[in-house]
C-alpha cells in the first residue's frame, strides 16, 4: 500500500496526500489493530546500534516522545539499521507512519504498553525547522529535580514534629 523505503523519507508532499487517509494519533491512542495512522515525535533518547547477547541480532533503540509528552521505545533491526541511521536524530521531529506495533517486552518498567518497530516498509517524514506546515516539537522540558540535601531538611523536620 505505502511505497518502498527509497520514497520512504522525506516527501513533505507524500505526507500531506497521506495524511488525508491517515488519522493523526498521539502514541497512547496507537494500538496493534490502529489502521492508517500517522504521530508526530520527537527523539528524546537513542542509543548506539547493539547486538542482542543471545541470539546475535543487531538492534538501535530510541526512545519517541510526542507533543502530549507520552512516550515509547522504538526499534530498529538489522539490515534496517543502516537505512534509518543517518535519518534519526536527538531531539529532532518526524512524522511517522506504519510503524509495526507490538506488546511491550521487558524485565523493568515499559515507557508504554507497546514498542514501536522501524522496517522497510515504515514513512519517516523529518519535519524541517524552515516546514511552513509543521513545526518541530519543543525540546523536552526539564524535571524539577529535588536536591538531597533538602530531602534530608524536610525528612529532619518530618521525625521532630512526631515527636
């Protein structure tokens, strides 16, 4: 349905005749059964291409974050790798359509219920800072961190009011 990776990325055009078939989701709203769906992201994390310990398959994991600020962990496999490398950057925004959606495996805490798989056959559209018709997705907002030394003053006060 979707053409081959060489028209795969890119064509601003190409999203914009999809994007009138194609309903635009948050990733929370994407499941396996979503038909023609289209999600706006930002990478907010990417790791280097690894190899699986076991099983010897070569992965690179990002991590997609998108304007509601949900994210999820998507991957790249194999003979796919080089093919999405040099498109996928920190803190850049595409739009990303058909992307192959599956349950979530992990032995910690999942970003998300599904992970994201990257192929051949998923429409990356890099969404340029010049685009009149997209913006790029802000970079992600910085956590409030609470310092140690406050967490002991208020843990010291929290045990003397007890007593």
């Amino acid at each position: 349905m979707w053409a081959a990776f060489s028209q795969n990325v890119g064509s601003g055009a190409q999203f914009q005749a999809i994007n009138k078939i194609a309903e635009r989701l948050n990733i929370h709203a994407i499941i396996p059964e979503t038909p023609n769906w289209i999600s706006k992201v930002q990478v907010v994390g990417m790791g280097r291409p690894g190899e699986g310990i076991k099983r010897k398959i070569k992965y690179l994991n990002m991590i997609l974050q998108d304007e509601q600020d949900n994210q999820v962990k998507a991957t790249v496999y194999g003979d796919d790798i080089p093919l999405y490398q040099d498109i996928f950057h920190l803190f850049h925004t595409y739009l990303i359509m058909g992307a192959c959606i599956q349950p979530a495996v992990t032995y910690t805490t999942p970003l998300h219920t599904f992970d994201w798989i990257i192929d051949k056959k998923t429409i990356v559209d890099p969404i340029d800072k010049n685009d009149s018709d997209e913006i790029e997705l802000p970079p992600p907002r910085i956590v409030n961190a609470t310092s140690f030394q406050d967490i002991n003053n208020q843990a010291s006060r929290a045990s003397k009011s007890r007593i």
